[in-house]
C-alpha cells in the first residue's frame, strides 16, 4: 500500500509529490523483494514485471521512464470530466494547477523493470 494514498489513508493525494512518491515505492519495493525476502535467490533479476491498473498505470509508466506532460491534465479534464479528474480537483492535487507539479525528472525509473500491462493507465 502506498503511504498516504491508498483506500484507508489518503491525506498525500492532494500533496504535489504524491505521484512521484509511487515510484519511490516501486523502487523500494524491488530493493526488498531482490535482497531481503527469503525467497529473492528464486526471482530472475533480467526478467521483472510490473502490473498496474487506474493511478498504478501512472506510476508503472513513470517507473519505466515515461515522463507526463502535466499541461495536457487540465485540458483533458475539462474535456473529459472523468472520475480521476474530480479527484484531482477536489483534493487540490498539483496536476490540476499549473505550475505546482513536480519536474518530470523526480520521477524513478527502474530500469530493472523489462516488461509492463497497465489497465488502464488512469491520469496518464
């Protein structure tokens, strides 16, 4: 579960770094799995997937190197008011105000991640 954004916490949504603090979990997450779990000798380190679905699209795709353009959420929005964006604008989130969004760079990419299935990528 994600710190502060998942079904029983989510005071990091309307925060401007929630997005990138995702893909600090990936990584984290792989750190662990490959070093610490007692089953980590079993995982082919060249063959790691990830899967992710609605926000955890966004963050699959940012962890794989991909790099939003943050102009196109507002716009998009306002086109296509879907459950996602009300979201957004209710908890004040950066991607709905220009200018407070994080640099495309914050983003983590993991480049131990080889293969990605996002269903659907929500907010990308």
């Amino acid at each position: 579960m994600h710190t502060g954004d998942n079904y029983i916490d989510q005071s990091a949504v309307s925060s401007a770094h929630w997005l990138v603090d995702r893909s600090r979990h990936v990584r984290a997450t792989l750190e662990c799995i490959l070093a610490v779990w007692p089953g980590h000798d079993l995982i082919d380190e060249d063959r790691i997937g990830i899967f992710r679905f609605s926000v955890g699209g966004f963050t699959a795709l940012a962890a794989i190197g991909g790099e939003p353009d943050w102009r196109l959420i507002a716009s998009h929005c306002a086109a296509s008011p879907e459950c996602v964006c009300r979201l957004l604008s209710a908890s004040g989130s950066a991607p709905m105000h220009p200018g407070s969004e994080p640099a495309a760079s914050a983003f983590i990419r993991d480049a131990r991640i080889k293969a990605a299935v996002f269903a659907p990528p929500g907010i990308w």
